[in-house]
C-alpha cells in the first residue's frame, strides 16, 4: 500500500467534519435575501449617507495620491491621514492614544501576544473571542486561566484562588490581565462590567490588575453616539487597553486599540501582526473617517433609536411563539441587544427553512459554540422592517408547528 499524501490527509480531515456536521463551506447569498445574519447593525454599509460622504472623501484625495498603503506603517505605509484619523477616533472615546489595525483579530493577536510580560498571569472570560485565545496562545504569560462567562463571583474566585498561592500578586510585582468583551457574538449578552472593576479593585489593591475589553459587537449599537459599552458605563479610565473593531456597524475594515502612549509606542515595537502587514490604505482610511464623523456629529443616533425599536418589537414577537419544550426550541435574549439565539436541537434545519423563505440566518454548530448549545442566530440592523421581522416569526411558527404534526403524527 502507498503511503499516506498530504491530500490523503487534508481530505480524511474534510471527511471527518463532514461526518460530524460541521464541515464549513464559503456561500452566496442571493441579493433578494432579507438580512437577518450580518453584524451590519446600523445597516451603514447600504446608507446613501454613508456611501455619499465616502466618495466625498475620496475624491478630496489630490491627483495620483496613492490608494495603496504600499508597505507597513513603519516603512512605507504611515501617512498624515492615518495618525489624524487615530487622533480623531482617540479622541471620540475619551482616550489618550489609538493605534490603528488591519482587523479585529490582528488587533487582538497583536496586543495579547506582547503586551503580558513573562509569567504574568491572564484571566480571560471562558467565552472570550478565537482571536483573544490565538493572541494568548502566543504570549509570554506564565498562566492562562478562564473564569464562568460573564460571572463576576468566578472572577473573585479565581482571582482569590491565584492570589493565595503567588507572592508576586500579592506585592504588586506579577501583572495580572483580565481579558473579556463588552457584548458577546453569539449570546449577545453585555459584560457586567461594572462589578467586574469592583471585584479586581478589591482583590488587586496595588493597580497590578489590567483590564483589556473587546467592544467588536459594541462599537456604534452601543453607547453615547455608538462610543461603546464602557463610554456608557463611564469606566474608560479602568480599561488598560480597549478595541474597536470597524467591519460589524461601521461597515468599514480594521481595528483600533485604545491605550496610554507607552503602550502605543510599544505596540508599535513588538506587535508582529503591526509590524509585519501591509497596512491599511486611502480609502480603507476614508472609509473608517466617514463612520466616526457620522458617530461623532449625531447622525447614526436615529439609526440607533430603531434598532432599539425592532429589538423590542422581535423579542416581544418572539414571546407570542407560546412555551415550547426547551429541548425543541427556545429563545435566548439579552435586553438591548441585537443578537437573538434560537436554541434547537435542530438548528440547521431551522435555519433551511427560514433560508427557503429568503430570510437570511445561519446555524451556528459546535465547535464555534459549546457542544449542546448549538442555535440559529439572528441579528437585527436599523434596516430591517416590522413587515420582515413579521415573516421570519411566521415561518419559526409554521416550522414549530410542522414539529408539533410529526410528533402528533408519530404517536398514532
């Protein structure tokens, strides 16, 4: 027999996700579609304010500017454009600097792998994004310990549990990094952030615990003018480090990381994902200025407003579904939020038919969530209508009633 090639063994790996249902496929969505799925929650990306004030910007570039970076920041690719731009973003969320990246997951990675200096200790919500995982992956922490998501009584314990036993802790001496999102991708659910300052203030009284939030899901749906979950809160001066991703309601590409000078410049040092990328060009650049202007002068707060509308409306439509056995179906919301999880032993079935009826949403399998609570999930936009969200919750109810048939029918 000739041994294994590595297409033998690429395509085993294929079989086997495939064997198991959750094998991942690149689709495309027909343009008659009704959005149920994108992080799209302002519905910016198809706003002709938006787009008008894009091209605006764009065509105020002088003749033969360049529209390609051509290199990274800290060769070819910095300009004028982008440290004002960090400036202004800075500036909107009450922050002392800002470092520009080309992605959420590239801010991430970049901040987690150097920032913990070695054997500090990282905390991290059990929840926490891939990308947080892949940045601590490469750190140079000593330990790397989770705690119940969103629990602020976990927190305690597991700080109380690495306090006892590390001298270093105790003195001030160990850095000790709490890693957590402001709103969760999946859940939809917001930090208790709050309490989450209270228990680390008590246990780390000597200043050695930083926090580092995540506001991917946050920026532009949450917050004064879309500034996010902390600016609501009013903690920006507890948060060591925070990140603003543009690619989900600021339909434009990158990230920002919000953090004290000498961090920035540090960053700036030791961030490979910084260091060694093509960094971000003109009209990617433009494109993130146009969002924050929008934010910044007021203009996506109406879009915000009915957001917060069609969330109510949903949940309350949602409610009218009856009781249902919870190991058949069951609705999982967190107030305020634009994300819904539609729990279902099934959830890929759901899913087709909501598909079929040209409302797009998707299944979302393990391992992307934890095995038993698979779901379909729905995110609502400021683009949606009362008339669309009507139809997705009829066909949930003509798919719960097909349901409730086959298991009358099965009993006969």
């Amino acid at each position: 027999m000739p041994p294994k090639t590595l297409q033998d063994s690429l395509r085993e790996a294929l079989r086997r996700r495939e064997t198991k249902l959750s094998r991942r496929r690149l689709t495309l969505i027909p343009d008659t579609s009704v959005d149920f799925s994108s992080n799209d929650f302002l519905s910016l990306s198809t706003s002709p304010i938006f787009r008008s004030r894009y091209q605006a910007h764009l065509q105020q570039a002088p003749p033969f500017y360049p529209f390609a970076s051509g290199g990274s920041r800290l060769l070819a690719g910095n300009s004028p454009y982008a440290e004002a731009l960090e400036e202004f973003i800075s500036d909107f969320h009450n922050a002392p600097s800002g470092l520009l990246f080309n992605s959420g997951f590239d801010a991430n990675v970049g901040v987690l792998s150097c920032i913990p200096q070695p054997g500090d200790l990282l905390v991290h919500d059990e929840f926490i994004h891939a990308s947080a995982h892949e940045g601590m992956r490469l750190s140079r922490a000593g330990k790397k310990v989770p705690f119940a998501h969103s629990s602020p009584s976990s927190l305690e314990e597991v700080l109380q549990g690495e306090i006892s036993t590390d001298e270093r802790i105790r003195d001030g001496s160990r850095n000790v990094f709490i890693v957590i999102e402001s709103v969760y991708s999946m859940d939809g659910d917001i930090a208790p952030i709050r309490e989450f300052v209270e228990v680390v203030e008590r246990l780390l009284p000597l200043g050695n615990g930083y926090f580092v939030v995540d506001e991917a899901h946050a920026t532009g749906a949450f917050g004064p003018r879309g500034a996010g979950v902390v600016q609501e809160l009013g903690v920006e001066e507890r948060m060591f480090i925070r990140v603003h991703t543009f690619g989900k309601a600021l339909a434009s590409h990158g990230a920002i990381v919000l953090c004290c000078p000498d961090t920035r410049e540090y960053l700036i040092n030791y961030a490979r994902s910084l260091i060694y990328t093509t960094a971000l060009g003109f009209p990617f650049l433009a494109s993130i200025r146009t969002a924050y202007e929008l934010l910044a002068e007021g203009e996506t707060e109406e879009l915000q407003r009915n957001l917060q509308h069609l969330i109510r409306y949903l949940h309350t439509r949602l409610g009218e579904l009856g009781a249902w056995d919870p190991a058949v179906f069951e609705v999982d919301h967190f107030p305020r939020s634009p994300i819904f999880s539609l729990r279902s032993p099934v959830p890929r079935q759901l899913a087709t038919v909501c598909q079929r009826k040209g409302y797009l949403v998707h299944a979302i399998m393990s391992p992307t969530v934890p095995a038993g609570q698979e779901r379909v999930r729905v995110c609502l936009h400021a683009g949606n209508t009362v008339e669309e969200i009507d139809g997705l919750v009829e066909t949930i109810q003509a798919w719960l009633n097909s349901l409730a048939s086959e298991k009358r029918t099965a009993r006969l």
